[in-house]
C-alpha cells in the first residue's frame, strides 16, 4: 500500500524550482540626516531602492546576530538619537506585511511624523552620527541548484547559501506582490502542497536567523515527505 508520505515524495512538480541567489552592490545616495527632522525630509527625499536598503537588505544582515533591530532606521534612533520609543516603533514595522516599498516608506514617515508631532523640540536636535542612505543594485545569478523532486527541493534548501534563502523567502514578496514567498508559490503552484506551502510561509524572520529560518524550512518539507 502507498502512503500519503510517499505520494507526497513521488510527486512530480510540474516545474521545477531553480534556486536563485543576488548580490548587491551598495552605493551612498544623496540623501543623509543628522536630526530628526532631517530624518523625516529624507525619508520623503529618498529612492525606493533605498527603502528596500534599509529593511528588507538590512534584514539579511542582521540575521548573523541574535540582537538587534531589523532595520537600519531603528538602529540609528536607537544608537544614535538615544531614543529608544522611537527605535522600537521603528522596529515594529514588518517587512512581510508588504508588497509595495511606498506604502513601507509611508509607514516609517507616520512614525517618525507622530514622533515629532508629540515632540516638535526633538526635531533639530543633533544626533550622534550622521545617518546615511544608501541604495543597492541587484544583480540576480543562478545556482547549480535545480529542484525536479521535492527531494531535491529538501536537498536544495539544505545546501544553498543564506543569499539564496533571503532572495526566495524575504526579497521574493515585492517581486510576487504576493504576501509570499517563491518557495511556497512553487510548493502551493507547482507541487500542490498548499498546506507545506503555508506552514512554510508563517515561519518567523525576526525571532531567527537565516540559518534558523532554513532549519524550519527544511523540517516543514521533510515532515510532508515523512
């Protein structure tokens, strides 16, 4: 008799999963703050690319750490201004409740506008170091990982770089426009796994890092193929 697990691991996908992995070449814009309201007028000011900059790149890197926020603008509010009410709201801000860089950058300016509204003196003073924006371009590559089964998908997630589980899981929501990732749309699309596919995307990446977020992931495909 064939089990549900082994369906499951014989199932051909009807594509396969190519992992993909992009680096990013940074670059200081035009754009810096030295006060609040400098801050804010710069927020206004800056490129999308440099929204995405700040949070959604930002995120990968501090995912080496266990401490932190998860963005840059909550770091400098924190380590800079010395504010740390700001810097938490700041903070609380969720990449994964987005698909549009405007309506993220929308939502640090209502932040830091309600700040100053309750606070209007906070607004010129200076801040302990400058805060500079920057922006990157991607430059997307391939890997020589091509997932035809899902076990070559549970091998695929297990060996690829870090780089390669932030583009597909992170970055991956402002390409799809899609409160998603690119694995669970191959694993929900293409597998028919739509269960996997949502135990996949509710995995959570503020309290972990990226290796931590792999770990899970591959759990949550092994227990469907077991």
């Amino acid at each position: 008799m064939t089990t549900t697990a082994q369906v499951v691991s014989l199932r051909t996908p009807v594509k396969p999963f190519y992992f993909n992995t992009s680096a990013h070449l940074l670059r200081i814009t035009a754009q810096k703050a030295n006060t609040r309201a400098e801050l804010l007028n710069a927020l206004r000011a800056c490129s999308d690319d440099s929204i995405f900059q700040h949070t959604f790149r930002t995120l990968q890197e501090h995912h080496f750490i266990r401490e932190g926020f998860s963005n840059d603008f909550a770091h400098w509010a924190l380590a800079a201004c010395k504010l740390p009410g700001l810097a938490e709201q700041l903070a609380s801000v969720d990449v994964r409740e987005f698909t549009s860089l405007g309506e993220l950058r929308e939502r640090f300016l209502l932040i830091v506008e309600k700040h100053l509204q309750r606070d209007p003196a906070d607004g010129p003073r200076m801040a302990d170091e400058t805060f500079y924006f920057c922006a990157s371009d991607i430059v997307v590559m391939p890997t020589n990982f091509v997932a035809e089964t899902m076990q070559d998908f549970a091998k695929g997630l297990r060996e690829v770089s870090v780089h390669s589980i932030h583009h597909h899981f992170i970055e991956a929501r402002l390409r799809l426009k899609l409160m998603s990732n690119d694995f669970s749309q191959w694993l929900h699309e293409d597998v028919g796994l739509t269960d996997t596919a949502r135990a996949l995307n509710r995995i959570d990446i503020y309290t972990a890092t990226l290796e931590d977020v792999r770990r899970q992931m591959v759990r949550v495909v092994e227990r469907a193929m077991t």
